[in-house]
C-alpha cells in the first residue's frame, strides 16, 4: 500500500514538471513573439519618422509595393539606414526631400543591393562625368535607371547616343541623359535605330549627323516618338505651308519641339487662325494671312507654333487689330 501511494506521489510530481515546463515554454514563444511584432512595428515606425513620411506617403508606398512591410521588416534598420544614408552622403548629394521622392515613386528600391546601387552611381558620376546635381535629378526624374544593367543597357544606350546621333566627347549627349532618361527605357533595335535612320533619310528629312545631333540634343524626344507620329506631322507642315524638304528641314533643326506639337489640338487649329480670312464661316476673328506670307512668318521663327494661341496669340492679334496694325 505504501509502495503505491509513492509511485502515486512520484507520478503527480512529474505531472507537475511537465505542466510547469509546457507553461513556461508557451510564455517564452509569446514573449518572443512579442519582441519580434515591437522590432517590427520598431523598423516600420523608425522608417516612417527617417522620411517624414505622411499618412498619405505610407499609403502610396503600401500600393505602389504590397510586400512593402514584410520587406521592411526582413531588411531591418541597420541595412535600411545604411541604403538611405548612401544617398543622402556627399557623393550622391541628395537631400531629404529628394530622397522622399525616390521612394515614393519607385519603393521596390529598398529591396536592391546597395553595392549594385553604388556601381550604377559609379559609373554616372565617375565614368560618364556627371554632376552630382545632374545624377540627383536623374534619379528624381527616372528612378528606375538604378534597375537596369550597366553593361546591356546603359553603357549600350550612352554609346548609341555618342556614335548614331554624333554626340561624340564633346556634345551635348550628357545633357540629355539627366534631363531625358527614360530614353534608356526604350530598345536600340526596335526603337532608337529605326528612328535615326528614319530622320536622316532622304526621302523624309535627310538630316545629317551634325543636324541630328542638334536636333536630338534640342529635343531628345523625337528619337522615340513613333515614325507614324512624326511623319503625320511632317507631312501636315509641308502641305499647310507649301514647304520643300530644305525649308522643312531647316525648321526642324531649327526648333525640334515642333514636332512634339498636338497635331489636332496645336498645328491644326493655329494655322488655321493665321490662313483664315473675312470670308470663312469661322466665328472668331482671324489674321487672314496668305499661305505664304505664314510660311515666312514659320520659316523665321518657327517657335511661333508653339505659342499659346488663346493666352499668347489671340489677344495680341486683337490689341494690334484695335490699333489698326495689321500683319
């Protein structure tokens, strides 16, 4: 009897080990589950103070990246602060503002190594010569050029730019890889190439490498801008002004923006205000030029096309129409 009133006695005690062991290991998870949702909300609140982030800016950032808290939280502080502080060092020159920008516009950034960070900053500021000032508004413009590979896509389109468009080492070629670079978004092949070739045909502008450089230089665009696009507004220009090929491209080099104009909302509806005469159907008053007094008027600044013709031409046609000063 006494024999089973000890195992009994035993028994209950071992009961009690393994209760006390189950409830402390169960307070240790907890505790330990506890400390990673502070280190957590730690990072994520630490982040969020770092940038000055808004309601708003957090907003965007969790769209625009739906994996942007759990890649916050495996980052951590330490590596984040360091990637941040990169840019915001003498090198890259960035200021808070600035680098709050670069964030919300591309968050997956966070995610990339900074060592890949560090060669593509490498390779604008030391191999290419770029300013701090003009890489900090690279990045702000297009900051998905920290993205793309060195070799198979930016040193590619550099070289293009120097070679195909006569940039050589002295041109303008660096202006426009700060002020257009998302020109390194599109293909050489499918898109930049046939373009050039397009544009120094004969049988459309027939520029040459000097024209090309100051075109592309003057207005980047065109080298992307579709061929279908350009051409409806080539042929438009030549018809309306009864231009030859030399006098069409001598506006086009001389103000390549021309050809960025709306060909509806712009070209159209102002030469149709200049060519208009007393007699049209037209409700609104007019200059009534002749077909080639505008064709002089274009050939001698053919800036005039862009101007404002509600803001800008309008109101100065009226004011010389009451002054009866006509054109």
């Amino acid at each position: 009897m006494k024999f089973i009133v000890v195992i009994t006695i035993l028994l209950l005690l071992q009961l009690q080990c393994v209760f006390a062991f189950t409830s402390s290991l169960q307070t240790t998870r907890q505790h330990n589950s506890n400390n990673i949702m502070l280190a957590r909300r730690s990072t994520e609140e630490w982040f969020v103070q770092y940038l000055n982030l808004s309601t708003y800016h957090q907003k965007k950032i969790y769209s625009r990246w739906p994996g942007a808290a759990d890649s916050i939280e495996r980052l951590g502080r330490k590596r984040l602060h360091k990637w941040l502080s990169f840019f915001l060092s003498s090198e890259v020159g960035m200021d808070h503002n600035q680098l709050r920008k670069l964030i919300l516009d591309r968050p997956q950034l966070l995610s990339y190594k900074l060592s890949n960070i560090q060669a593509t900053t490498s390779y604008f500021l030391d191999e290419l010569g770029l300013t701090s000032y003009e890489y900090t508004k690279l990045l702000n413009k297009y900051p998905s050029i920290l993205m793309y590979s060195i070799d198979n896509r930016l040193r590619s389109i550099v070289e293009f730019l120097q070679n195909e468009c006569g940039g050589g080492e002295t041109t303008s070629w660096r202006k426009i890889v700060y002020t257009y670079p998302n020109i390194f978004s599109h293909s050489i092949e499918k898109r930049l190439l046939p373009k050039v070739k397009f544009l120094c045909n004969k049988n459309n502008l027939g520029l040459n490498r000097s024209e090309l450089s100051l075109v592309a230089a003057s207005f980047p665009p065109l080298l992307w801008v579709s061929e279908e696009n350009t051409q409806s507004k080539l042929d438009f220009l030549s018809d309306a002004l009864d231009l030859s090929t030399a006098e069409l491209r001598t506006i086009v080099v001389t103000y390549p923006q021309v050809l960025g104009l709306s060909l509806d909302k712009n070209l159209k509806l102002k030469t149709e205000f200049f060519l208009d005469d007393a007699s049209s159907n037209n409700t609104t008053f007019n200059c009534g030029l002749s077909q080639r007094q505008l064709k002089e008027f274009v050939l001698y600044q053919p800036a005039l096309l862009a101007y404002s013709l509600e803001n800008r031409i309008k109101p100065r046609i009226s004011r010389m129409l009451e002054k009866n000063i006509y054109l």
